[in-house]
C-alpha cells in the first residue's frame, strides 16, 4: 500500500518531495517523522510493486530513499526502473538497508546510487545523506 502524492498548497510548494521505498513500519514512520520535521514532503511506498506504480503515476520526485529487501519486487529491480524512466533516472537515490554485503553494495553503485546507509542508522546521518543530495531552500 502507498501514501498517494501530495496535494499541491502553498504550504508545501516548495517543500522537496521525497519517495520512500520501505516495507517496515516502524522504520518508514521513522524516517517520514524526521523529515517531516526537517521540511520535506514525503510520500511512501510500502513495497516494491507499489514504488513501480509510483514511478508510472506522479513527476519525479527530489530524492529517493529506498530498500533493497523489499515484497513482491526487490529493491534493486526498482532502481533498475528508476534508471530506465526517463524523467526519474536522473533523481538522487539512497538505499536506506540493513543489506551490508559488498557484492550487492557494488551492484546498487554501479545503478548510479549516490550514498548507501546501513540500517540501524543515526538520526544525524540520515538527514545529512539527504541534505547533500536535496538540500532544503533558504
């Protein structure tokens, strides 16, 4: 099941949109919570076939956060998917996983991912992995 994309308002016009790609409950609560807080929009993709259906539905987003272990499609096909859609392939993807072996580590790089944080991650990491790569408007 997925959040459906933002309304447009005022209020969060110029908010930066981000996808996130996570089956856990807790974790994608977690992680919307603490950006939320910092300022951007967040819309949620319980699943892979869910971020596949996403990818087909709304502009693309500012960043992306995405698992590898994911239902029903993995998290590496949905970045495969993301490459290959012209108007997402060029948005800043980093997969948010508890997946630390290097020969899958290497595979997501070499799709173009721009950072990978390990799972349980800081707080402070997360939002500085994101900023990089989506900085908020000043």
């Amino acid at each position: 099941m997925s959040d459906h994309a933002p309304k447009s308002t005022s209020q969060n016009k110029n908010k930066p949109l981000l996808v996130l790609i996570e089956d856990e409950y807790d974790t994608a609560n977690l992680v919307k919570l603490i950006m939320e807080e910092k300022g951007y929009q967040v819309v949620h993709a319980a699943d892979g076939q869910a971020a596949q259906d996403l990818i087909v539905l709304m502009p693309p987003p500012s960043l992306i956060l995405l698992d590898i272990q994911l239902p029903h499609v993995d998290g590496v096909t949905v970045l495969r998917t993301i490459r290959a859609t012209l108007e997402w392939s060029d948005v800043p993807v980093i997969m948010l996983t508890a997946v630390s072996d290097a020969q899958r580590i290497q595979e997501v790089f070499s799709l173009q991912v721009q950072d990978y944080v390990l799972k349980p991650f800081q707080r402070a990491t997360l939002i500085r992995y994101v900023e990089r790569h989506c900085p908020l408007p000043t």
